[in-house]
C-alpha cells in the first residue's frame, strides 16, 4: 500500500550571526539545515539555478568562522556526485572571474555545469535565480545566493517545498528552459516546444494540501522571453496579488517611490556588524529578503524590484494563497510570513527613514548609474521637503477601520532590495514631527553592489485605484556580486 507523503511548505531563513530578537519572536528553520535537508532526501538527481557561487571563502584574504555552513554545503554536494553518484545539473549565471566551485564540482564532484549568458541572448541581463530541485520531488526558491554569507552572514528568505511532484515538476520545466538556453549555441525560441508548456498559472492555480492546510499556488518566472505558453511573468504575478488583495495597495514602481519619499513614512532596516572580525567581511551584514505578503497571499521570489529584473532578468516567484479563517491554524504560510515582516518592523533594527543621515561611500566605477539614481531620490527629496511637509499637513488621519472616511485602510507587506545606502542616525531630525497612519519599510544595503541589496517592508493605507507598473529599465546591466 503506497504511503501518502504529507506535502509541507517550510519557511526557511538566514539570520546573520549574532542578530537576536525578543524572546517569543517568529524563528524558522535555517536556510543552511534547509538545503542540507533537501540533499539528505536526494535519491536520483540535483538540479541547481544559481546567480554566483562563492560557497567557499576563495575571496577571503583572513580565516573566518562563519565560512563553516557554506564549506559543509559545499562538501556535501560534492559528495553527493562522487560518492553517492547523483545526477548534478548546475546552471549558473556567466561568471567573471571564473567559478571556482562550479569548476571543481564538475571536475571532481561528476557534475554537469551550464553557464547562461542572459546579455548574448536579449542584449543585457543576468540569470539571477536561486533555485535547487530534488528528484524532481522538492524543491528551494528564495533570496539565498549560493554564498557562504548567505547562510550566517546575509538576512534571506525561503521557501522549500517536500513531496510535492506536481509543482517540482513544474520547477523543473523552468529548470529545463535555463538548461537548453544554457549553450553557446542557444537561441531564445519564437515559441517554445510544448514540453515546456503549463497549465499552472495566476488564472488557473494548483490545489495543493500544504502542511494539512488547503491552499492555491503557482510559480511565475522572468523574463517573459524565457516564459512558455501558460507561465505568468513575474512582474504579473506581483501585479496580480496586489489586486487581488481585499485591501488594496497600488502597484510597484510609482506606488512604492511616491509612498516612501513623498510622504517620508519609510523605514530602515539594518543589520549591524557586531564584532570587528564582522566588519571586515566584504558583501556582508545587509538585508536581502524578496518577498511580499497581503491579507490573502504570500510571495517568495527571486528578483529585485527594478524594471529590468522583470525585463531582462532570469528569476521566478512562488505564489501562495491561503484562505485561513483561523490566523493561528498550523500550515498556515501567509500568517507566518506576515508575522516575519512585523518582527522586523518592530524590531530595534529598524528605524524611522526621516531620523537617519544617509551617505554613499564611493564604489566601483561600474556603479555609477546607481550612485546617480541614489542622488537625484535624495536631492528631489530635499529640495521638495518643504512643499511635501505641508502637503502632508492636509491628510486627514483615519482609524484603522477607515470608519471616518470611504478610503479603505489597506495591509499591504514587501521586502525587496533597494538602492546601497550607508545610514547614520540621527536622533534628532524628524524627531518632532507628526507620525502617519501609513507606513513603508525599506532596508538599505551596505555592500558596494546594485545586487546585494537590503529589503523593504511595506504596510501602506491608500485609495483604491488603478496603475499599471513601469516597464522602464536601463539596458546596460554589469555588476558584480548581485544578490
């Protein structure tokens, strides 16, 4: 009699060494016992998407103990081809300098490695999926790089999903597409074969018995070039959850910029380096979450929320809708990742936007398009404060029922990357001035990367209406270490 496996939904994530929360707060398993899980239950093959692999400390010119995660995953995945004799497929983002680890894992560990040159096939762009499939059985998506300091040194989030075949195999269909484009050779086809194809999609959604509790879900993916007949793009799915929230919030790009700077109700979240040795290590100490969560869904992805991550970027998204009476229910993955994002709201690491002082060390000259976009959103901001504050003056607060007015009060959570910002507080600036009802987090990045960049967290009241997300996006796109 053949057994039923209990199809679980498990967030994961990693918590930077030595960044505690009050006694009580929501913890989860670990990204890194997460992925040792996923390569215990591998019995036939391991497919792996990935932006850079650094899981090894090669960069490092000083010995650091919180490498020690990254080496194990590392020496196990190796293992898991010669000794074990898996089937390993790596497709990885075209790396330069060279991938070590990649190298090595095809050389010693039997694995098969594909680099994808996202720029040769649209122009510009980059595979920035963070992707491991198992059997074709479970799978991980989430903000993790393959990075020794994703697992002890970067704030992520995850998703991974156990004895689950329909959507593993509907991940391995995306995994297909990253594999085929993945040759010097390849070219983008004008329409994908029907292998490629899906019926999962935003208008018909798989019924899945997670953790015991009844949801909706599908997985989306960008670019839509890369997409196959049936996929949603990613940058539809993010749209589409947002309309479909009972309480609506408007869409990304003008929503997200007007809210936070016009109306100076962001916050800052920022993971401190506690000791010297934690100060020293490039790329580390930053917030990097994606994900987003309404009253009614849940979104774990892969992509920055900039134009050209929906445009010219490969990433995928997973959706996830739960419709739970009872907040309190087990399997109930919406609840818990809105309980993530108020733990970080409520913090000590996050604060106010307006009490802080920001600076822009000088990077690398490649990022200079950034450090420019960085600049104008601080200068528009200074140079209009005056006129925004007294505009701000002229809103009417309203209860959180909205009983004093027809505007609805909206629950609307992201956490996304954003711009590089070094902060200082400033105790004193904005201390005095009158707190909102909306409110809008975003937490910067401290490493010298577009890519490695902190989340932002969003809980936003506003009218109901509707805007269709910018498209813009610059076509030149060469960075270094992305997160």
């Amino acid at each position: 009699m053949e057994v039923q496996l209990l199809q679980l939904l498990t967030i994961v994530e990693s918590i930077p060494e030595n960044l505690t929360y009050k006694a009580g707060s929501p913890s989860h398993m670990s990204t890194y016992h997460g992925l040792m899980r996923l390569m215990e239950y591998a019995t036939e093959s391991i497919e792996i998407a990935s932006f850079y692999w650094t899981l090894r400390p090669s960069d490092l010119p000083f010995h650091d103990n919180s490498t020690w995660q990254g080496e194990s995953v590392f020496d196990t995945l190796m293992s898991a081809g010669k000794d074990r004799h898996l089937k390993i497929k790596i497709v990885q983002n075209k790396p330069d300098p060279p991938n070590k680890d990649t190298e090595e894992l095809a050389k010693y560990g039997g694995a098969e490695v594909r680099t994808l040159d996202v720029g040769r096939l649209l122009g510009s762009g980059i595979l920035h999926t963070k992707m491991w499939l198992i059997d074709r059985q479970h799978f991980y998506v989430g903000s993790a790089n393959l990075d020794w300091r994703s697992l002890t040194q970067v704030k992520e989030l995850g998703a991974l999903i156990t004895n689950c075949s329909c959507m593993a195999q509907d991940m391995g269909k995306l995994f297909d597409a990253y594999w085929y484009l993945g040759t010097n050779t390849s070219s983008i086809p004008s329409q994908w074969p029907p292998t490629y194809n899906t019926n999962i999609n935003n208008n018909s959604t798989m019924k899945i018995n997670y953790n015991g509790t009844m949801a909706t879900t599908y997985l989306s993916s960008s670019p839509p070039p890369f997409c196959a007949s049936g996929r949603t793009n990613d940058i539809d799915a993010i749209v589409s959850v947002i309309h479909q929230a009972e309480k609506y919030w408007p869409v990304i790009d003008d929503a997200l910029r007007r809210t936070a700077f016009d109306r100076k109700i962001t916050r800052i979240f920022v993971v401190p380096a506690f000791t010297e040795a934690q100060k020293k290590i490039p790329y580390g100490r930053v917030n990097h979450n994606k994900y987003m969560v309404t009253d009614k869904t849940a979104y774990i992805g892969t992509s920055n929320w900039s134009g050209d991550y929906f445009i010219t970027t490969g990433g995928i998204g997973l959706i996830v809708n739960q419709n739970v009476t009872d907040p309190s229910q087990n399997g109930n993955v919406r609840q818990q990742l809105q309980d993530i994002f108020v733990r970080d709201w409520y913090s000590q690491y996050s604060t106010e936007i307006h009490k802080f002082n920001f600076t822009w060390p000088k990077h690398h000259s490649h990022h200079h398009d950034i450090d420019k976009l960085r600049k104008a959103l601080k200068d528009y901001y200074e140079k209009n404060a005056d006129e925004l504050e007294k505009e701000n003056k002229t809103i009417t607060p309203q209860s959180e029922s909205g009983s004093k007015s027809k505007r609805r009060r909206s629950t609307f959570e992201v956490a996304t990357p954003t711009n590089n910002l070094t902060p200082q507080v400033n105790s004193e600036e904005g201390s005095n001035k009158r707190k909102r009802r909306s409110t809008f987090e975003v937490t910067p990045d401290i490493k010298p990367s577009a890519d490695k960049q902190d989340a932002g967290s969003v809980e936003q009241g506003s009218k109901k209406k509707k805007s269709k997300p910018s498209r813009s996006a610059k076509n030149s796109q060469t960075e270094t270490k992305k997160g």
